[in-house]
C-alpha cells in the first residue's frame, strides 16, 4: 500500500506541474492578445503598500466581516501550510520525518496547528454562507445567482480535505512521538489511535500524507484544463490584478472615465483624420480590451458582491456586473485560438486570416469568433444592448470588488465603440446628443437664459467679462469661480439650490462669480454614454474658457460637474481646486461664517431628515461627511441614514446618462430608493445633486400618488442651511 501511496502521490504531481505550466503560458498568450495598458507600472512602491494592505488587511472585505474574518484564515492557510505539503512528501517514506531544523520546533508546530484549524473552520464558515445564500433560497436576490456552483464546491472541497488531512497527520504523529506540548490542538485526533499498532499508524501516515498530495495537485490539473474557473485562478491572479489596477495611489477606478485610447495611446480629436482607417473607438471585439481588461475577467471569483450592490440588477434589469464579466472571460478565451491563429476582420468586414491559418483552430472557436460583442440574443450577442445601458456607472460594482475589477472603465468602452462606431444606441439619446451639439445643454434651452436663475436676488451676481461695470474681468478678482451647470441654469427645482447657495455665499461674504453664456455642459452625459467625441468638443470648449477667465478655485453644486471638472479636465490639462458645494458651505458653518438657527416646530428644517450620498459626490470622490456635517449642524433636526448609505449608498438612476433614456425593464430605480428614503420616517430627504434631486422628486410624486409620503420634500443640503440662516436674520429679503 505504501508503494501505491508512493507512485500515486509523485504520478500526480509530475501531471500537476506539467499542465499547471502549459496552462500558465496558454493564460499568459491569452491576455496578451489585449491591447496596450499604459501607466499600470507608475509608481511601483506604492503600488506594492497597496497589494500588501489589501492582501494582508483584506480591507475591501471588510463591508462582509463574518466573510472577511472567515476568508482571511483560508487565504493565510493556502500559503502558510505549504510548509506540510513538504512534510507530506517525506512522510511518503518515512512515517516519522519533519523538515530539518524547524519540524519540531514548537512555535512551528502550534503555528501549524492553528492555521490548520483555522482554515477548515473558515472554509466550513463560507460553505454555510454560500449555502444560507443560495438561489434555491434567495432566488435572483442571492448573489451567487449565475455563479458557477460545481467549481466553488470542488474549492470547498479541497481546502476542508487539506486542512483536515494536516490535522489527522498531526494527530497521528502525537501517537508516534507521544510528545503533548507539541500537539496542543491535535493529541486529541492522535488519542483515538491508542489502540492501533505502530505499524498500521506508520501506514496511515503513508497514505493520509498521499492523500493530501493527491487532492492538493489534482486541484492544480482540474484548474488548468479550466482556465476560466476564476473562483480557483483569483488565488494567483488577484496579485496582480490589484497591483496593475488603474489607480496607483490604491483607489478604485472611479472619478474620472478612462481616456479612450488606440494602441495605449490616448485619441486626440483634433486630428482624428489622422488614425489608421482600421482602428478601433472603443470596444467592438473582445481583443480590443487592454490586457488588463482581460485579466480582470480571469480574476473574477464569481462572489457576487458587484451584483449585489447593482441598482440595476436589484431593479430586475438584465444587467449584473458579476455576469457581464463572465461572459467576457468566456468569450475571450473561447475565441482566443481563432484570433492567435490570424483571425480577425478589418473594419470593411474582410477576413485577415488565410483558410490555411484557421484550418487547425477548433469549430468551437471559429463559431465564438462570429459573435458580436454586443447584440441580442437572436444574432447571438456576448453581451445583450440591454444589459450594456442599463449601467448607471454608479460605480457600487468597482468599489465592492474585492480584486480591483475596473467593471464601468469596460463598459464605458462597449459603449463608445456602439454610439462613435455602430451608431447604435437608445433612441433617446439621439435628442441628448443633438441638444448638447446645438444648445450645450441636455435641454436644448439657448445660452442667453443661462442667467435667469439670477433673476430678483436681492443682491447682484458678478458675470466673468459681464457688461456691469462691477463685473470682474478674470477670477483673479474673486475667491471662487462658481459653476452653476445645466441642471441649476434651467431645471427649475435645481434653480432653487442655485439660488439658495448664491445667497449663503453672499451672506457669508465668500465674493464669488459665474461665466453666464460663456459656461456650456461639462460633457458628462455625452462621455458616459459612450459619446468621447462629443463630450470632448464640450470639454474643450469649456477649458478654453476656464483658462482665459484665470480659473483656479471652483464650487459646484452638480455632483457630475464636480466629478468632471475635478477629475476629468485634468485629462485635457486643466488642473482646478473643485470643491462641492456642501464642502464650501459646511466649511463656513464651522468657521461661524454661516449660523443657522433652530426651526419652529413644524418649519421643514425642524423635522428629521435623511441624506441620500450622490454616486459621483460620495463613491467616486469618497465625500461622505461634508454633507451630514452640515445636516447635523442645522439646530433640531434628526438625521436618519437609509440601511444604504455611504459607501453602500444606492443609486438614484440618473448616472451614466440613464437621466435622458426611459427606463422600460423592471422597477424604476428611483422608486426603490425613495420608498427606502420613505420607510426612515424623514419628512424631509436631503440630497446634494440636481440629478438625484429629479429623481427623488419623481419618485416622491409617484409615492404621494399612492398615498405615501404626503408631507414630505425633496430639498437639497443647501436650502436647509439657508432656512436655518434666514431664521438668524428674518429681516433679510427672501
């Protein structure tokens, strides 16, 4: 038996080694097929702090601690016992062997035990979850719907076996060497040998060290002829996947989008003329991803964070970030033979690969190399039109993945190679597009109303290059460029926050002024529906702008203003301090510039409050506390957090331009979150951007129609601080 043992466990690990290595280099040639990914090597020490952190803290866990707790110990036990994986092979031989000098150093010993014990508890510890969570229980609400059950079992499996199989072999060495204190968590296994002979205790050595070889490199096999069983390969990959993400300071790839690039190379629209007739905008076949592209769908644990957290998924829309990036990593490396053999079309639909090229690459490849990357289901799409617009880009999918996949950077270039290349896109951007085009605004509304939202202050708003004569000719003459967006320019409920953070400015003496006509849309809703040409023509528009007028410091009230200016121009080479305006004004409040003063009972300041995070204030600019700040410091008022809030915040459906596009499938994102914001019992909901305070507003009407939420309002931050103010100085006009 011995001798089985022997030829079992080395047969298996010659096997191991020999695939693991052709799988590696085929992983290897498939990720190369992607497109340059400059920048993902800048700043290596930093980019090193942040592996270490992540790896070591798990600290994009952390949301799940029961999770993260129970994970950890798995992770450290795949590593940390590979010491008695060694010990294993010895014991093929020798039932009585240790590794020299620290095989029976105690510390090592207790060491061993420990993590041994630890990892089968966790690993039984995510067995229960994932079985607590499971489909059959939970339905499309688990997040583990759509993830592939058989490979995270044969996982589960494998971990309990070695770690129990480290145990036993602990257990069966006490009754060897009969030495307690090197066996305090395992001379309990070792005492249920007492009454066997030595002989067969030697022999169950022998074969309990062959076992645990044999199901630790039949694990390596069974993952080599599955290169896209990501909840096995993230093991390895995740290493790098964190330490190339887009980000090197260690943030999530959110704020500004990625730049559309050719060849790693950033587009200059200026001379477009000039790119080759076959390039690429965008993503309109799997090879055009980046190659980081391609590693993040292999990195993919199929753990169903992103999904959970999706506001389009949690609304019944066909979109799930967990999904879309499997079904890229199969496409990918199902179509991977055909595109090494040559295979390929040119943008005249001309094939580049000879029939010769494409005689040995298998039907199945050739059959994935006729699929669309987008597309219905009847023409055989990767990836349906419906899951690709229902994104909001709230970004709540990048900032769970607890290995750095960069989920909205892939969508947003599906969608510019759909609406700059194939010109197909929901029909209601067509309207957007040609009112950004002609008017520079979503609306369509001309330029000269810019400034009416100004109209009856009972103070006068000084215009860059105005006709006034107070109207300063640059910003040098002011502390602060504020910038009013389309949203606060025409919207008529965004005009009430305008004007409320005009008059706070002005009351707090903060001199500031505004572009009028000379201010045009940022660009967001055209670059985050896929428009790069269009939101570029805006941008630089806009930047011209800003240098000429000597802009240094801007506060904006539009949370997607923020993030574009803040973010994006820096892109184009317009760095600006950009600060919210919940920022600015909870600094005044603090300062004693701004003192707001209790409300009367029932005044709408008076009554409890929650405050809904803005996606592109709180997750893509991590600016969470400004604003309850500031709703705390208002005298009597109660602030109420939603169960999703801050970094869990959800979505109010407005983001990734989904604002202009009807919403067809499911339920209405808005109407979630606002029954959520309904069930706190707040009169009043708080919010910090136009766009939510539009769909919250909608939302409220719908409820209200229904009987619910009668005697509550949708107010942004800065028209309860101006309630407050005003009651400090009834005398001051309204």
């Amino acid at each position: 038996m011995q001798y089985v043992a022997i030829i079992a466990a080395l047969g298996v690990t010659a096997l191991a080694l020999a695939v693991l290595a052709d799988a590696i280099v085929r992983m290897v040639r498939v990720i190369r097929l992607g497109q340059p990914a400059p920048g993902r090597t800048s700043n290596p020490r930093q980019r090193a702090r942040t592996l270490l952190r992540e790896f070591l803290g798990h600290n994009r866990m952390l949301k799940r601690p029961v999770v993260a707790v129970a994970h950890w110990f798995v992770m450290v036990g795949f590593f940390a016992l590979v010491f008695t994986l060694a010990t294993a092979y010895g014991q093929l031989f020798d039932a009585y062997y240790a590794l020299p000098l620290i095989g029976h150093w105690a510390p090592f010993e207790w060491f061993t035990e420990l993590i041994a014990w630890a990892t089968l508890i966790g690993i039984v510890v995510l067995t229960v979850i994932r079985q607590r969570s499971h489909p059959r229980q939970q339905g499309r609400s688990s997040r583990f719907f759509g993830s592939t059950f058989w490979q995270a079992y044969y996982v589960e499996f494998t971990i309990a076996t070695i770690a129990a199989s480290i145990l036993v072999l602990r257990g069966l060495e006490y009754r060897l060497f009969g030495e307690l204190s090197h066996f305090p968590l395992t001379a309990f296994i070792g005492s249920a040998f007492d009454g066997m002979a030595t002989g067969d205790v030697e022999l169950t050595v022998h074969l309990v060290a062959a076992l645990k070889i044999v199901v630790s490199w039949a694990f390596f096999v069974v993952i080599s002829w599955n290169l896209t069983m990501g909840v096995a390969w993230h093991r390895g990959l995740a290493f790098f996947n964190i330490f190339f993400k887009r980000e090197d300071d260690g943030g999530p790839a959110l704020g500004a989008g990625k730049p559309l690039t050719i060849d790693g190379e950033p587009v200059d629209f200026e001379h477009i003329e000039d790119l080759d007739e076959d390039a690429s905008l965008g993503v309109g076949k799997v090879e055009d991803f980046s190659w980081k592209g391609l590693l993040d769908f292999n990195t993919c644990t199929e753990c169903g964070r992103c999904q959970s957290q999706c506001p389009a998924w949690h609304t019944d829309k066909p979109l799930s970030p967990k999904l879309l990036i499997m079904n890229l990593r199969d496409h990918a490396f199902g179509k991977a033979p055909y595109v090494m053999a040559g295979g390929g079309t040119d943008l005249a639909g001309d094939e580049q690969a000879t029939p010769e090229q494409l005689a040995d690459v298998p039907a199945g490849a050739l059959a994935e190399a006729q699929r669309p990357i987008v597309g219905t289901e009847d023409v055989g799409g990767v990836i349906d039109p419906d899951v690709l617009w229902s994104c909001t880009m709230c970004g709540a999918c990048v900032e769970q993945c607890p290995v750095d996949i960069e989920h909205v950077d892939h969508i947003l270039d599906l969608r510019r190679y759909q609406a700059l290349i194939e010109t197909e896109f929901p029909n209601e951007l067509n309207g957007l597009f040609k009112n950004l085009e002609k008017a520079g605004n979503p609306w369509g509304v001309s330029g000269s109303k810019r400034m009416e939202w100004a109209a009856d202050l009972p103070f006068d708003v000084k215009v860059i290059g105005g006709s006034d004569e107070d109207d300063p000719a640059s910003l040098d003459e002011v502390d602060w460029l504020f910038w009013i967006g389309c949203a606060g320019a025409y919207e008529d409920r965004a005009k009430k926050t305008t004007r409320a953070v005009a008059e706070l400015l002005n009351t707090a003496g903060v001199s500031f002024a505004v572009l009028g006509d000379g201010e045009t849309c940022t660009g967001d809703p055209a670059r985050r529906s896929g428009n790069e040409f269009l939101y570029q023509q805006l941008a630089l528009q806009n930047v011209d702008v800003l240098r000429e007028s000597k802009a240094v410091r801007v506060v904006s009230t539009c949370a997607h203003c923020f993030n574009t200016l803040k973010n994006e121009y820096a892109q184009l080479g317009m760095e600006l301090e950009v600060v919210h305006h919940t920022q600015l004004l909870n600094r005044l409040v603090r300062e004693g510039r701004l003192t707001p003063v209790a409300a009367e009972s029932g005044e709408v300041a008076g009554r409890p409050v929650t405050y809904h995070d803005p996606c592109y204030l709180g997750r893509h600019n991590q600016v969470y506390e400004p604003p309850r700040e500031l709703v705390g410091s208002l005298p009597g008022v109660e602030l109420r957090e939603m169960p999703r809030s801050g970094s869990t915040s959800f979505c109010c459906g407005a983001g990734g331009a989904r604002m202009w596009m009807e919403e067809r499938i499911g339920k209405r994102i808005n109407t979630d979150r606002t029954e959520e914001a309904l069930a706190t019992g707040a009169e009043a909901i708080a919010v910090g951007c136009p766009f939510c305070r539009v769909m919250l507003s909608d939302g409220l009407t719908e409820a209200q129609a229904g009987g619910q939420g009668a005697d509550v309002e949708v107010l942004d931050v800065a028209q309860l601080l101006l309630a407050g103010v005003r009651r400090a100085n009834p005398a001051a006009p309204e």
